[in-house]
C-alpha cells in the first residue's frame, strides 16, 4: 500500500514538473509538454514508429499546434523545428543562425574537435570555409583535370557493368567512383590500389550507418557512453573515428615529405601553403583541422552525390516509361560513341528534369541543421532566445501540396515549360546563404556524368521476379534507397 501511494506521489510530482516545464508565453513556439529527464523522447518514438520517420513526426506535430515553428525536449535540451519553405529559407539566409551547437554527437562526429568547416561557427569557421571556396574553384570545374576525372570513373563503371554480368547493386559502384574523384581533388591522384579504395569507401559508409543508429541516444544522453559503451554505439563509432583519422593523416605526412612551395597540386598542399604562411600562434591552419576538412569533404561528397545518383537509378528501374524517355533525348543530343560531356548539359532538359524531380521527392538530408542561434531574434510570430538549437525539416517542403501538384507523384515534366528546363523554384538541397554547400558545382556535375553516362549504354531493368517495382526508402539522418539490385542490359 505504502509503494503505490508513493509512486502516485513520485507520478504527480513529476507531472507538476513538467507541467511547470512546459508553461509557455505566447511568443514562445509551441509543443508537446516535456518529462523531467527524458523531455518528449517517448512521445516521439512513439510517433516515429506510427509515422514511420522522423520528419514525418515533426509534420504532424506542426499541425496538431497549427504552427510551422514548434518545439520539442530531446531529454533537457529544448530543440526548435522549422516546417515550410517560407521559414526554412528566412533561417538558411539569415546570419542570426550561423552557428552550431557543440553537443555530444557532434564532438564524436568531429571527433572531439570544433574544427572543420561543416560543424565549426564563428570566425574560424568564415575563414576555413572562405579557404574552402577559393580551392574548390581553383582545383573544380574550371579546370579539365577534374572533368576528365569524373569521365574516367564513368569508363570505369561502364566496364564494369559490361564485364560482370547478372543483377547489381549499383550503390557499389557509384560510392567508389565518387570517392575516388573526391581523393583525386584532395590528393592530386586517383587511388590507384584497388582494395585501398574499396577499404576507404566501405569505411566511408559504414561510419555513415553508425552514426545513424547512434546519433540520438548519445546526443540525448551522453553520460550512456560510460554504461553502455558498446549497445550505444559509442566503441564502434570512436574505432571508425580512429581508422578514419589515421587513414587520412597517412596521406597528409607523405605531403608534407613531398611539399615545395609554389608547386600545389591539390587540396592537401594549398592547406599546407597556407599552414607555412601563417605563424605557429595562429591555430586555424593544423593538421588536426586538416584532418577534419577532410572529413567534412568526404562525407558531404559521398553521401549527397552517392545518394543521389543511387536514386536516379532506382528511380530508372521503376518507371520504365520515364526511361525511354530520358535515353530518347540522350541519344538525340549524345552521339553513341563519344560520352557525356558538361557542355551536354543545357541540351538535355528532360534530364535535369528527372535529377530535379528524383531530389525533390527524396533529399538526401530529410532534416536540416543543427544551428545554433547566435543573438535573439523573431521568426514568424515567436521570440528565438540566443543559444536555441534549430532544426529545418526540408521534407516538409518536398510534400507541400501548396508548391507542388501531387507532391507524392513522381513527374518531371513539372519543370519543363515550352521545351525548356525550369529549376525548381522550391529546392534547398544546397542550402541558401552563408552556409551553403560549397562543393555544389561538383556535386552536380558528378551526378550528371554518371548518371547520364550509365544511361547512354545501359537499360537499367528490375530483376525479374524480385524488382524494384516500387520505391523503397530507408530514414535515419539521411533518406536513403533501400539496398537494391538492377540488371544493366547493354543498348
């Protein structure tokens, strides 16, 4: 008797609190009401599971408080949440949300530094990525080195689809060519050691998945890593951080052997000039900030351009019609024995059609952020406190029935008008200000020689009897195909 009248009390006590948690004014965003310790974590995995992803339970929220502004408590850390184009694009523009936070997740992410260019703010962060631009243009399109780059990866997965037969998954093949065009821009050479580049790509995407699975638990509860240092995930993460790391810090000692002055040739030694030119006091030019641009290039690169094109082709496999199509307007401007080129581009409006619808119905990144607040400011009709973590749900723009016609249908001829490709009006994939990504020329232009390249030789087909005939999606940090397999039936 005397336990169940204690835990009533225990339960009351703990509803004030959060009761008290939860009182808000009117210009504070509004949301579910938090637990003390756990905040609304229950609450939204039980809605993740009903809803099936995390950018769907933010959907939903924003209509049960009528308001594309909420908030939410990830155990005692209040998160705001962005819903529709209009807000997302005045947070993505504005200089009030430069900055990140600096929680648990993002440590191991960044492995324990505030480095880098991806989860850095402040002045540091405007100088590295001012760097970051400047050599992206220097060593990027402009130049023929990296077009002929991309070309060869594409002879290389051409001929690998013609020699080995029967069904594929393609996530294999684009992942290694993207890397390697990536390791060519940093390094100033393609791997040429077959195994070392399998190695690095598979370290590429298992680092990805791991962080996936982890990310919200350690973020939520950081202490979790010293009682559950393996269910957490934490040990696997830190290992993948280490092979990671010294991975790349090879490549960086033997640069440093080999540096002259006035002869940079690619990413890594336009870094060291810059390290030499500034004295041993100014600590933005590092070798452990080296190492973290690094990692900041290549898992932007893979994961959004790797995704991407994997898309495509499942995309390909499903809708046969939209294939013929495609390959009708390839053949029409492409000659069958010459390959694509990037001056093809402005010829092929159905192409950039279909890449623009495929991203449109799936970005890469569902959710957008983390920022962190640098001043206090206003959003729609909310006060923003300095300090708030901000979330984007671009999800939320990509099935707006406000912005597009039957936004769960698959339909490129939306952006075609009068034979001419129409950029969609409403894509933040790139993002908008200051923080936009800067290797975006790349990315495009990777996705495009590929992808295009592929479907000048190939028919991409489902396996018979298995498919895909429809498309299936994986949710975590990143929207993701569902690992498929295609058969390549030469044209």
């Amino acid at each position: 008797m005397f336990a169940t009248v204690l835990l009533v009390l225990l339960t009351l006590i703990l509803f004030s609190i959060s009761l008290l948690l939860g009182q808000k004014s009117k210009k504070d965003p509004p949301g579910p009401i938090p637990w003390p310790f756990f905040g609304n974590q229950i609450l939204l995995k039980r809605l993740k599971r009903e809803l099936g992803a995390q950018h769907a339970v933010f959907m939903e929220l924003g209509k049960r408080y009528d308001s594309d502004v909420i908030s939410v408590h990830l155990g005692n850390d209040k998160v705001l949440v962005v819903n529709g184009f209009k807000l997302i694009t005045t947070v993505m523009k504005s200089d009030d949300y430069d900055g990140r936070p600096w929680n648990e997740f993002i440590k191991i992410r960044n492995m324990g530094k505030k480095s880098g260019i991806t989860m850095n703010d402040g002045t540091e962060w405007k100088e590295l990525r001012g760097w970051m631009v400047r050599t992206m243009k220097f060593f990027g399109l402009g130049k023929s080195e990296m077009s002929e780059m991309l070309k060869n990866e594409l002879l290389n997965m051409v001929e690998n689809l013609k020699t080995k037969g029967g069904p594929r998954k393609m996530k294999s093949l684009i992942t290694p060519a993207v890397v390697n065009v990536l390791w060519y821009l940093a390094t100033g050479t393609p791997f040429l050691d077959g195994k070392k580049l399998q190695f690095f790509s598979d370290l590429l995407e298992t680092r990805s998945k791991a962080f996936d699975m982890a990310g919200g638990w350690l973020s939520t509860f950081p202490w979790i890593r010293y009682i559950a240092p393996e269910s957490s995930g934490y040990n696997v993460l830190m290992t993948l951080n280490n092979e990671l790391r010294n991975f790349l810090l090879e490549s960086i000692r033997e640069h440093k052997k080999n540096y002259k002055p006035g002869s940079e040739a690619d990413l890594i030694d336009m870094f060291l000039h810059e390290m030499e030119d500034h004295t041993e006091y100014d600590t933005v030019y590092t070798e452990e900030q080296l190492v973290i641009i690094l990692v900041d290039l290549f898992i932007a690169g893979c994961t959004t351009t790797g995704t991407t094109v994997d898309f495509l082709f499942l995309h390909m496999a499903v809708h046969q019609d939209v294939q013929r199509k495609l390959q009708k307007e390839i053949d029409s401007v492409i000659p069958r024995d010459r390959i694509p080129d990037l001056d093809d581009r402005p010829k092929l409006p159905y192409v950039e059609a279909v890449m623009s619808e495929s991203q449109r119905l799936w970005p890469v990144f569902p959710i957008v952020g983390p920022r962190r607040v640098l001043r206090d400011t206003d959003l729609d009709k909310y006060t923003i406190p300095k300090e708030s973590t901000v979330l984007m749900n671009s999800f939320s723009i990509s099935r707006d029935p406000n912005l597009y016609t039957d936004p769960e249908k698959f339909i490129p001829e939306r952006y075609i008008k009068n034979g001419a490709f129409v950029p969609d009006p409403y894509s933040l994939q790139f993002g908008k200000g200051r923080r936009r990504c800067p290797g975006e020329a790349l990315a495009k232009a990777a996705s495009f020689i590929l992808f295009v390249g592929v479907m000048q030789k190939f028919n991409i087909l489902p396996v018979p009897g298995k498919g895909p005939t429809t498309i299936e999606v994986t949710f975590g940090i990143t929207t993701s195909p569902k690992p498929y397999e295609i058969l390549a039936v030469p044209r």
